[in-house]
C-alpha cells in the first residue's frame, strides 16, 4: 500500500519548480496508477567504474529512530489538493514528522521531494534520515531522470543525510518483468558508484510474497510491505501483528540469503473497509503500539505506513486515504506517547 500519484505530472524538476507526481502503488489498487510501461529486456546498467573510495553500501550504519516513538514513516510531501509544497511548507511539516521517527521513506524525487526534504532537516537540523526512493513504473527516461536528481542532490547538499534509495515500489505487484527491475536496480547502483556514492545502499521494494532471491541478490536491504488488514479474515490484532512478522520471517529465511530484512510498509487504516479487518482509530493504534513491539522484539527496523493522511488521493477509497497517524494538516490523531513503551 502505497501512494498513488497525483492525477498529471511530469518527470522530476527543479526545486523552483516543482511539480506533483507518482509515489507508488497499494497492494489493492483503488485508485488509478500509472500504466507500467517497462522494457521487454532490463536496462544495460552503467559501467561499474567507481571514481572514489566508497566502493560498497554502509548498509549495516543506518541511522536509529532518536528515541522517537516509531523507527520509521512512509512520507509522501502532496499538498491536500495534490500540488507541490514549497520548502517551507516541508520544513514546516517534516518539523511535525521528525517528533514521531527518526527516519522518512520517500518514493520518488518528484515535487522537488528529495531536494527539499534534505534542506528542510538540514537547515533546521531536525535529525531524520531520508531513505530516498526512485520511481520506474515509468519507464526508463524517468528513471534516468530521478538519478540525476538524486545525484545532484547528493552532490549538492552531501550524501550523509540519504540512508539507502529504493528503485521501484511494488514493481513486480504491478506486472513489471524481474529482468527489467533488476536492470534499473544495477543501472542505479553503478551511476551512484560512477558519481562516488558507492555508500548508499541501492535495493528495490515489494511485497512479501512478489520479493525473489533474484530481486534479493540484486538489493543491499531486503525491503517488503507486508500487511494483514487485507487479510480473507480477522481475530484480533495481536493475530494480524502476528501474521506480519511471520511473513517477515519467511522472507528473511527464503529469500533473503542473509541480507537484512526490513518493512518497508506496514500499517492500519482508521476509516473505511478492505474485508473482515475492523478499520477504527482504536484498531490503528493498538495494531501501530503492537506491531512496533513486535518488530523491534524480532529485530526488524520498518517504515510504518504512514505519516499523514492522503487526503490528497483524490477518488481513493476511504480505507486508502486514513493510513496516516497524522490527519491531512499534521495534527496528531491520537497521542504518540502510548508507542512508547513495550
């Protein structure tokens, strides 16, 4: 589950100029997504020249949560209306964020994202690393376009505040052939080495059960989302928090071969339906406060799904639009301190 794009955008564009775009897709699709648009074959990735002395991922050198209530949110940055904020709104709002989590996941550079995001925590020195993300669902000029901007930022403002960078969110969930994905994955991780950002850790993102040892081999982080409020059918939340951190042991057992595992989306909505799966605010809480527990207990860092409400989806089933822990103006929905404690 993820966040749908704006109804019309172009590809990445300067911070003066931002316009919205995709972010990435949910595991139900209610809402129109860009039709993927891959290759028969993967992309020839880049020479793997490296032109400094970071020759490898810092995978293992994460930043933490800060003490802060979750390790991570899924944040996407669209006005309510589904426009682009400037960088002040950002800092405004990530200002908000930082008070939650000590880490962001973005899914795209669109919107001047990336660009403004990294000035907004450094100018104010809010202390959250951004776990960037590059969106192909696309096609190949877009995704040569958000490396560009992920590299021009990097060079820019200094690469120490981008923690990792996704390429592609759910691409195999959305019918995107594994020899393309790889493709771009590689493309990704020799342009950054070529610019001397061999660092930061390049891997994709998908659901558990879409994620291949092929796909896994190609990724520094094994990134999934895995949900249960999908699920056929419901007990209690404990059993749904339950079910997450065994698919998560699945994985890490299966497919991963040895690589580090993390969630990349987990979450519960507040509002709407998606089955048996009782969508209230008391259930959003107990599953954000359980699942919390449970990940950190079985050693998995995560992104929790998500920061604010996506108001923003435009026609979204109401179920995709409550995710938040926050509402569309980044006022709290209910009080952080009960995430606390285990």
């Amino acid at each position: 589950y993820t966040s749908v794009p704006p109804a019309t955008t172009p590809a990445p564009v300067a911070e003066s100029t931002p316009v919205p775009e995709v972010t990435s897709t949910p595991t139900p699709t209610p809402t129109p997504t860009p039709t993927p648009t891959p290759t028969s074959e993967a992309p020839a990735p880049e020479p793997e020249t490296e032109t400094e002395a970071e020759t490898s991922p810092s995978v293992g050198e994460e930043s933490g949560s800060g003490g802060k209530a979750l390790w991570g949110l899924d944040w996407s940055p669209y006005n309510t209306d589904g426009s682009c904020p400037d960088l002040a709104t950002v800092t405004s709002n990530l200002k908000t964020v930082a008070g939650a989590t000590g880490n962001i996941r973005l899914y795209s550079t669109d919107c001047s994202q990336l660009r403004n995001a990294v000035q907004a925590i450094k100018n104010a020195n809010l202390g959250l690393g951004i776990h960037a993300g590059i969106w192909v669902t696309d096609g190949a000029s877009r995704v040569d376009a958000e490396i560009t901007e992920l590299i021009a930022v990097a060079k820019q403002y200094g690469a120490d505040l981008i923690k990792g960078v996704s390429v592609g969110n759910e691409e195999i969930s959305k019918g995107m052939t594994e020899g393309t994905l790889i493709g771009y994955i590689n493309t990704a991780r020799s342009r950054l080495k070529a610019a001397g950002l061999g660092s930061i850790p390049v891997y994709t993102t998908d659901q558990d059960a879409h994620f291949t040892k092929a796909m896994a081999d190609a990724s520094d982080i094994v990134q999934i989302n895995v949900y249960s409020i999908f699920d056929g059918s419901f007990s209690n939340i404990d059993a749904s928090v339950a079910s997450v951190i065994q698919r998560a042991n699945t994985v890490k057992a299966n497919v991963a071969g040895g690589k580090p595992v993390r969630f990349g989306e987990s979450g519960w909505s507040s509002a709407g339906n998606t089955g048996p799966s009782p969508l209230t605010l008391a259930n959003e809480i107990s599953y954000a406060k359980k699942f919390k527990c449970a990940a950190q207990a079985a050693g998995y860092n995560y992104f929790y799904f998500e920061a604010k409400n996506a108001d923003w989806k435009k026609g979204a089933v109401q179920s995709e639009q409550n995710f938040g822990i926050f509402t569309n103006n980044y006022t709290p929905k209910f009080d952080f301190s009960v995430l606390n404690s285990c």
